[in-house]
C-alpha cells in the first residue's frame, strides 16, 4: 500500500491507478457498446415483430397453402408464392455457381503470386468496383446489352437441345438467363473479395512448407492453400447467396415478373424481393398482408441460408483443423 | 426581469410564426403515378402564380395515395381507379371526387418492318389472354391487307407492377370480351396467363424499354411513352368498327361519349361508342375532403383545382394528356364549391 503511493507520487513512472476521468470514459464507452449492441438486437426484433404482425391475419387466412399455389391476383383474392419461392431459389443458386466459380478463380489469381503486387491491387480495386454499381444500372444493362447479346445463343440451344428441360421453351426478352448472369455479375465481388482475405491470410510458411515437400505449384493451391482458406472462402458464398436471395432492382427489371414454375432457363420467372418491390405501391389491404407474409418468407429464407452457412463453416474449419 | 425578457422573446417569435403561416400555405397531395408530370406541372406553375401558396404532389401510386387520404395524411389525393364502397365510407369529412385529366392505353409493337398494323376487336383481347400467340395468326392477317406479318411469337409486355394503367387496360378489355372478363378480370393487379410469352417490366419505362428491345414484342403503355420514344402504336378497332390511331383529339372524343349526367363519383368510359373515338381511355380524378378543416387550405386547393380545370388543360394537351370536354369541366365547377 505505502509502496504503491510512494510510486504515484514520483514522476515518471509507468504504473497508476487509472483517474477518476478515465474509469468515467470507461465506463461510458463500455455502456455505449451494450446499448448499441442491444439496440442492434432490439431493431431486429421490432423489425420482426412489425413484419410479423402485419402478416398474421394473412397468415391464418391463407395458411400454408401460400407457400404451393403459384397465382396472384388480388381482384379475386388468390395469392401464393411457389413460383416467387422457385425462381429466387433458381435464380441465386445458378448466379451463386457462376460468382462462386470465378470468384474463387479471381482470388486465386490475385493472391498467389500470379501478378505483380501493384497491378494486384489495380485488379482488386477494379472488382470492388463492381459493387458500387446502383442496382438499376445493372437492370439497364440488362435490358439493353445481356438480352439481345444473349438472345441469338438463347434461341439456338432452344432450336437444337429443346429436348432439355433447362432449354425448353424459346427467349423473347427478359427471363431467368439474364437475370442468372446479372445476378453473377453483382454478386461477385461479393465472393472475389472475401475469398481473396481469406488466402491472403493463411500466414506464408504453409505455402513455403508445401513447395518444402516438393509439390507443384498446382498441387500447393489445390491441396494446401483453397482447404486452409475453404473456412473464409465458404463464408464468401454464404454472404453472395445472401445478397443474391434479397437483390430487388436488377432483378425486377430483368427477370419477367412471370407467376410460373419452369425449368427453363429463357422463360420469364420471378423473385420474391421483385414481387415485393413492384405489387407493393398499389396494394390493397388484403394484398398488402399477403405481401407482408411474403416477405416474412423471404425473411426466413435468408435466416436458414445463413444459418445453414454457419453450420457448414463450422464443420469444414473442424475438418481442415484435423 | 429575465423572465419578462424572455416571454417579450416568444411573443415576438409567437408572432412571428403566425403571421408567417397566414402568407404561406403549404398543401400536400400523393397517390396516382401516371398523371404525376402534369400534376407536377400544374401544382408548380400554380405555386408561381399564387406566392404564399405551395402545393406538392407525390408520385406514390394510387393504393397507397388512397391509403395517405384515409389516414389524413394528406390535403388530397389523385387515383386512376375507384374506390371501394368501405373505403370512400371511412373518409373522415366526406368525399369529392373531381376528375382531372384523362390518358390512353396504347399497344406499342416492336415489328422493324411493319408501318401500320390494325388489331380488330376481336383480337387484340385475345392476345392478352394468350389465346393467340403468333403475328401470322390468320385473324390478324386477314385485318392487315397488304401488310406481311412475320412468322414469330409474340411477345405480351405486361406490367410487373400494380397500376392505374393495368386497371384501365383490364376495365376496357374485360367490357368487349367475355373470355377476357372471366378468366383474369379487371384490377390494378391480375393474374395473366401463365405462357412463356407473357413477360413483365416494371412501370411504364419499363414495359417501353423490353418493348423496344424485344423483336415481335407488344406492350400497353400510357400514350405519353409511346409518343416520346417514337414507338409505333397498333390502331385499334372502337365499337362502331373503325380503326383508330391514337390522338388526344380521338381520347377527347371517347370521353365526350361518357353519361356525366348521373350520382356516380367515377365514371367510366369503357367502350367509347363515337365513330372517332379511341377505345381505351379513361380518367383519372383527384380526392378531396367535403371538409377539410383547415379552411386556408380548402380554398387554396378550390383555386387551385378551378385554375387546372381553365388554363390547366391547355397544358395537358401539351403532355400528351386528354384534355377534358365541356360537359366534364362543367360538372367539375359545381363540385369545387364542396371542397370546404
């Protein structure tokens, strides 16, 4: 005790109590950050528990059959989202193949030492770019450049293989393929990007012990680098699916808002984000409850991809420990 | 002594801000979206003219401009379709219902080689309700003498979204064709056939743009976007059998082919029965409280709905809206009045 104010009063020394002032800023940061987390929690659920109440009446009145009917029509008073529920599962899992591809593909290239450092990053900076792009430019673009250039291939798998059912009917403009490669395209950066930070993390002397048992440099990036970085890379598809399973804009503009459940790839489908964006202005009440269970559904979906994610993450980093 | 300092201050300020609220009265309107560029130019020029008076008018699409009227959340409100019966009951203050300005149904078509094309009654209905799915159907060629007509799908553009224009469309369609009435209705959302053909955009640049884009492709649009993206329009067959181009002088015509004489607060004019009349036109009406409680308001929005029924429809016209006939314009003063 004497000893330890001995040392306060003398200059100079590195050891102190903290101050009345600091263990005050102390404790004011440390309750800013519960209430922000807090509130973080609460926001979520009032989001919830709005959404969910707005919901039940058409919830009871339309029970589960919503979830199997794929019609609209407010006049008469038919709702269902099977077809919505279809095409945002379609739609995100093939744009998610395509993104998941070359994204990984693009982190690998950037990240091992493929380019020189400097014209990594410009590489980098020009994907990043990618995501900053408003969603109606990449309708527009949709519109008028995917489509038509689409359109001549479209027709000639349609012509040739129309046996196959992703082929099965002919593409007059606006549909599922455009919108798949659309949705690729916004999502990538997505999945380029976090794939990129999780092989840039894998500390340096793995690789070096790699090509120390003499692997190839394939073999180093097969078998060594893409399972140490599977943890951070499969987080990246997770997160692309999640922005692929909400994106509204783009995809409403390009994807032909078509209540219909089919295999092709050229046949005007729909989302469950688009249903919400276009009906949702000129609703009805009873339409309005509808669309609210709708999104519910969309809000479900997003929660069991996420968490679904989690669980997979956590199982593949297990493996990879062992 | 502070005190009476500080009580001198909110007098002055209190005084203040009532005499600035006694030149400027601000009024607020949402709903419809198809007549909002006239509504935006009306309530602009309208604010120039009169200085202490503004008035906004929101684009938020006519569902939900009914919902903000109910709720009195607005001063008025513009709707392409009519209210149900439950919802003009729960309008605190009564209603007033005054038609505005009217617009046309267009059926714009993407055929690169053809200049003219004539979709008779009996048709273009059909169309919509897929049961004819190719250009060189023999109905439409025997309508189209002269003209070759490819061997290609046609493509439906519909709109994606809820709209006025998809319940004029489906109102007008479902009046000349049975089948149409019956199998998807009218509404400002419906169900349509569910055929790979039938594509959806949202809005009315949307459905422009997939038109444009599309080869063999045919949208409904408001006559405004046709016109200003030089998009050639079908001629579509009236009730007496003629074929008619588009024109805001054929919509004046439909429309003074309208019964305004009796109670009804929305009147339709489904199937026009003049010889010059283009078939699918309707009105579109603006809603305001018999009482609206705050009575600087009331009378800024009576001047202003009397100056848009006089030198407003002069800029209509400009816009590629229809002006209104006589007889709509007479009922319209004698309703002013009742906006208290």
């Amino acid at each position: 005790m004497r000893s330890s104010d001995k040392g306060a009063d003398k200059a100079g020394v590195i050891t102190r109590p903290p101050s009345a002032g600091e263990l005050l800023a102390n404790r004011v940061f440390r309750g800013a950050a519960y209430g922000v987390g807090a509130a973080t929690l609460l926001l979520l659920a009032f989001i919830i528990v709005v959404i969910g109440g707005e919901a039940l009446p058409a919830m009871v009145r339309e029970g589960f059959g919503f979830l199997g009917r794929a019609v609209w029509s407010p006049g008469r008073g038919e709702f269902g989202i099977a077809a919505e529920i279809w095409g945002t599962l379609y739609s995100s899992i093939l744009a998610l193949i395509i993104a998941g591809v070359f994204g990984v593909a693009i982190a690998i290239f950037l990240t091992q030492d493929f380019l020189p450092g400097k014209v990594a990053v410009v590489f980098r900076t020009i994907i990043e770019m990618l995501a900053a792009i408003p969603s109606v430019v990449y309708g527009l673009w949709g519109i008028f450049v995917v489509i038509p250039a689409i359109r001549p291939t479209a027709n000639w798998l349609h012509d040739s293989f129309g046996w196959f059912p992703p082929f099965s009917t002919s593409m007059g403009g606006p549909g599922l393929a455009p919108a798949v490669i659309v949705l690729a395209i916004m999502v990538l950066p997505t999945v380029a990007a976090i794939s990129q930070d999780a092989l840039r993390l894998i500390p340096y002397k793995v690789k070096e012990a790699a090509y120390g048992m003499g692997t190839t440099r394939w073999e180093a990036i097969v078998k060594v680098m893409l399972p140490t970085a599977s943890g951070g890379i499969f987080a990246s598809l997770v997160l692309g699916f999640g922005r692929a399973l909400g994106e509204t804009m783009a995809l409403a503009m390009i994807i032909g808002n078509a209540n219909q459940i089919s295999w092709s790839l050229f046949a005007p489908a729909n989302t469950l984000a688009a249903l919400l964006a276009s009906t949702f202005p000129e609703a009805g009440d009873i339409e309005r409850g509808a669309l609210m269970y709708a999104a519910v559904v969309l809000l479900a979906l997003t929660l069991v991809v996420n968490m679904l994610g989690v669980l997979v993450m956590q199982f593949t980093s297990r493996q990879t420990v062992n | 002594m502070l005190f009476r300092f500080a009580a001198a201050a909110a007098l002055i300020f209190a005084g203040a801000a009532s005499s600035l609220s006694a030149q400027s009265v601000r009024v607020n309107g949402a709903g419809a979206s198809f007549p909002f560029p006239l509504y935006a130019t009306w309530t602009q020029a309208f604010s120039q003219q009169n200085s202490g008076v503004r008035i906004d008018y929101q684009s938020t699409g006519s569902g939900a401009g009914i919902r903000a009227f109910i709720d009195r959340t607005v001063d008025f409100a513009g709707s392409d379709a009519e209210m149900t019966q439950e919802q003009m009951d729960s309008v605190e203050g009564g209603l007033v219902v005054i038609p505005a300005t009217a617009g046309k149904v267009v059926l714009a078509y993407n055929l690169p080689d053809v200049g003219e094309l004539r979709l008779p009654r009996s048709v273009y209905p059909e169309i919509f309700r897929g049961a004819i799915t190719r250009w060189n159907d023999e109905r439409i060629v025997a309508a189209n003498p002269g003209v070759t007509l490819p061997d290609m799908q046609i493509t439906v553009v519909r709109r994606s979204d809820g709209a006025g224009t998809n319940f004029i469309f489906t109102n007008h369609l479902s009046a000349i064709d049975e089948a149409f009435a019956s199998e998807i209705g009218v509404g400002t959302t419906v169900q349509w056939p569910n055929l790979a053909n039938f594509v959806g955009a949202p809005r009315n640049d949307g459905v422009m743009a997939t038109t444009m884009q599309t080869p063999g492709a045919l949208g409904y649009v408001e006559y405004g976007f046709a016109r200003m993206s030089n998009t050639p329009m079908a001629m579509l067959e009236n009730a007496s059998g003629e074929f008619i181009l588009p024109s805001n002088d054929a919509g004046t015509l439909a429309l003074s082919s309208g019964d305004f004489s009796g109670d009804e607060l929305f009147v339709y004019v489904t199937d026009p029965s003049d010889p010059g009349a283009y078939p699918i036109t309707s009105m579109t009406w603006m809603l305001f409280y018999r009482n609206h409680g705050d009575p600087q308001v009331a009378e800024a929005l009576r001047n202003f709905v009397t100056w848009a029924m006089d030198d407003g429809q002069a800029m209509a016209a400009e816009l590629n809206y229809v002006p209104l006939p006589d007889a709509v314009k007479e009922s319209n003063r004698a309703k002013i009045a009742e906006i208290q």
